[in-house]
C-alpha cells in the first residue's frame, strides 16, 4: 500500500551515535542531552517513585515520598535502573505493625 509520509516526523533516540550509519545520521538533527545533575536525578526518582505508587494497587502502603537516605541512593542510578530498584524493593513491602 502506497502512503504519503512527506508530512511524517520521525524521532529517534540512541546512547551511542557512532553506532548509526552516516548515511542516516545526516539525514537527522542531532541533539546531545547531558546527563541530569544530582538535583535533577533526584527529581526523576522522585517522578519515578510517584509514578509506581499510583500504577500499582500496592502504592498506597508505601510512603507518599521516599526517605533521604533511599532517595540518595537511588538517585545515583540512571532512570532506567531506578524503576528496576523500586519495583523490585516493592516486591516485599515492610509494613508498619499497623497496618499488617
């Protein structure tokens, strides 16, 4: 089936633009993102945590926020790896006596 795609955008994303040829490659406007400073990683983990607590019928047993410690640590993850954290650790929730 024949379309008409000269109005289509098309967006790419890559770690490693050395790994594209260049005959794609100059075909595109390249933009370089910079990793997100420590502020910036903890406002992403931050999103990240409120995120899983309201896809998941189990948020609401955990804080509304993490804690500095695990928000320190955490945020020294990329966001990828963040959400694998969090969503392994809410795994085994320790409730608080009350609420077991």
């Amino acid at each position: 089936m024949a379309i008409d795609a000269s109005d289509v955008v098309w967006i790419a994303t890559a770690n490693e633009a050395r790994a594209i040829p260049e005959p794609i490659l100059n075909r595109m406007n390249v933009y370089s993102i910079d990793a997100p400073d420590v502020d910036g990683s903890r406002r992403i983990a931050t999103c990240i945590y409120r995120e899983l607590r309201e896809e998941h019928s189990w948020g609401k047993l955990f804080p509304s926020d993490l804690n500095a410690d695990a928000l320190e640590r955490v945020a020294k993850l990329k966001p990828r790896e963040m959400r694998r954290v969090m969503l392994t650790a809410s795994a085994t929730p320790s409730l608080p006596v009350d609420m077991k």
